[in-house]
C-alpha cells in the first residue's frame, strides 16, 4: 500500500495522473509527440499523441486549404487567394494534408501556449508550432505553395523561436519564391492532370452570376444554428417549429454533423440543409474596417490596409494640414464597413480621384481620434 500511494504522488506531481497543465499563456514545449491520422484532421488542424494525452492542434499564422467544399465562405476565400477554381480547392487541401503527414512521420515538438483555437466541444483545439529540429511545419506548407499565410500569429517569442515579426516576414518571404517558382498551388495545374477550366477566380470578380458558382452569398440564406430564431430555422427544409425549439435548446452546436443527434432530425433532413447551415459566423472579411475593429486592441497604433470601394469627401473638424474623407471598405464583394480618413490636404485632390477606382488598397495608422475611429496617412 505504501508504494502504491508513493506511485500515485509521483504521477500527481508530473502531472501525469490529471494530463498536461494547459495554463494559457505559458509557452509549453512537448517532446517526442506523434501524429494521429484522423477524419477530421487537415494541413494545419489534427490531433496528436503527447506523452499519453490525446491533444488536438490548430498552426500559428497559415491557412492549409479545406479538403471539403461544406465551408463556402471559406472556400471561397481560399480559392480567391492562390487565383484557383473553387473545385480545385480540396485537392489543394489534400496535397496539404500530404505535406503534414510526411512531416509528422516520426516524433516532433508541439510549441505552444494553450491559446483556445475554437475546437468542437469535447475536442478543444490550441494553437500550436509544430517543429522538427529547425524545421516548422508551417514554414513547410508556405514553401511547398500548400497553404496561405492567414491565421492567428504569436503574440510573443517562444521557447528556441523568434520575434513573432521576424517569423512573418520569414513566411513572406518563402511565400514570395513559392510563387515566383510556381509551386504547389501556384501552379495549380501540376497538382494532377485534369484539365485547367476555362473559368478562374479572378474572371469571376467582374461576373456576379460566374460568382455565384464558387461562393454561395453569405446573407438570408445562410443560417447560423448557434443564433438563428425559431422563424429563421424553420426558413430551412423539414425544420418546424418543434425541431426549431429542438435546436435552440441543444445550444451550442459543435458541428453541422452533430444535427442527427437532436430527436427528429435525420440523415435526409441534415442532407437537405447543411449546404444552407454554419455553426459559427465567418470571420469578417480581411483588408476591411470589421476585420481590423474585431481585433481593435492588436491593431490600434499600427499600419493597416483596407480596400477601398467608394470614396467621398467630407466636411469634418481635421489636425491641420488635413482634410478628411469618408472611405468604404469591401473585399471579395463583401461590405467590411467604412471609416473616415485623414489625408494630408497638398495631395488630397489627388487621393480622391485615384480612390475612386474601387477595390484599391490604402494603408494607414488605425488611430481614436476623439472617440472615434480613423485612418491617418502618415508621410514618410
């Protein structure tokens, strides 16, 4: 018996009987991981053995593409990034997952400090590098053409890392001769021998209706089960109001799949709908006024650049040697708000009459100018 209890103090103090302490915001490196293949793992979300726990891991600052068309807006944005055709995009995230698996293929390092990256419930998911010897998996996946540079960075240096800029500007760079190179997805006609279509992402900005086909409008016919009302869920195919009640009291719902668990609903209402069904709201579109003032405390007091729509001048109290104007803001045919901006007045003519071309971008200091938001041009 007294063994027995020493065995158990032990595993108590190396934290092994009650699994890993994940105190956010302690950088935490874990030794000797190994990967788990799982259905619901891609290029940059999976789970993996570290000691006898079970974790799932989301990468730090990249975005593998989705191996499923289900999440539109997603794909969508994706597609438009690398110029592919939208039905093209879960091969790109196949080739990822490829990449991730080959890198995984033995023990590795997981780096992180517990931040939560918005798992399912009962499967948590925290951001993570993922490292073998000097080598980082997300490094591998931007140099490889395999994956966007869009995603939560770290907010600080962590253990055998580097400033958190530097590592940016590391990614940019690889992503520069990844496309100067054409790989990966950047040349996106190697990844298999089908035949290119005739029509792309960038032909379909100036076309609402060749649109349409690679990006289902995210409006009234999408509907988010986590915020719906009774009346907007039963807008959806074999939803009344007793499976709308249903839903609302099954409260939050981790994923569209977990539908089927709710009494009443089947595997043919869940096929009929889950084209027209999040369970979370997409993130506000990048290069906009929402996406920047989601984040408000990253982003006050630097450099932004938002893509101006329209542009008109407006008659507003400014510092001196300013003038102001109001700028709207939208990405990829989605309204990201608008904001004024501070322009200096030698030059302000001139700023409006380049602005009035849409979808150019602006780069400003994101400032509170008493008490509101806007944009400064600050001279070089």
């Amino acid at each position: 018996m007294r063994i027995l209890f020493h065995s158990l103090c032990l595993a108590a103090l190396f934290g092994l009987a009650h699994g890993l302490e994940k105190k956010e915001g302690k950088w935490t490196t874990l030794d000797n991981c190994r990967f788990i293949e799982s259905y619901a793992g891609d290029g940059d979300s999976f789970p993996v053995m570290a000691g006898d726990e079970r974790i799932t891991f989301r990468l730090y600052y990249v975005d593998a593409l989705e191996t499923s068309p289900r999440y539109k807006y997603r794909v969508g944005q994706q597609a438009d990034y690398f110029n592919l055709p939208v039905d093209r995009v879960p091969e790109g995230g196949q080739a990822a997952s490829e990449i991730t698996r080959d890198f995984l293929d033995g023990p590795f390092e997981v780096i992180t400090c517990w931040e939560d990256a918005r798992g399912s419930i009962g499967n948590k998911r925290y951001f993570a590098f993922i490292r073998r010897g000097d080598q980082y998996l997300s490094e591998e996946l931007v140099a490889a053409g395999l994956a966007r540079i869009y995603g939560k960075p770290a907010e600080s240096r962590w253990p055998g890392g580097m400033a958190p800029r530097r590592f940016y500007a590391g990614l940019k760079e690889l992503e520069a001769e990844a496309k100067a190179a054409e790989r990966g997805l950047w040349g996106w006609e190697a990844l298999s021998p089908k035949t290119r279509p005739t029509t792309n992402i960038r032909a379909s900005r100036d076309d609402p209706k060749a649109a349409s086909s690679y990006r289902q409008p995210m409006g009234q016919d999408i509907i988010n089960v986590n915020t719906a009302n009774s009346e907007e869920l039963q807008s959806l195919s074999g939803i009344g109001p007793v499976l709308a009640g249903r839903i609302i009291q099954a409260r939050p719902i981790a994923t569209i799949e977990s539908l089927v668990e709710i009494s009443g609903i089947s595997t043919r209402i869940l096929a009929r709908i889950q084209d027209r069904i999040i369970t979370e709201d997409p993130p506000p579109p990048p290069e906009t006024m929402a996406y920047y003032t989601a984040e408000l405390d990253r982003y006050l007091g630097t450099e932004i650049n938002v893509r101006v729509s329209k542009v008109e001048a407006i008659d507003l109290d400014s510092p001196p040697g300013f003038r102001a104007a109001t700028l709207w803001t939208a990405y990829q045919g989605v309204n990201g708000g608008q904001t004024t901006a501070f322009v200096p007045e030698d030059f302000f003519e001139s700023f409006l009459e380049f602005y009035r071309t849409p979808d150019r971008t602006f780069t400003a200091l994101l400032h509170r100018h008493q008490g509101a938001l806007v944009l400064v041009f600050r001279r070089d």
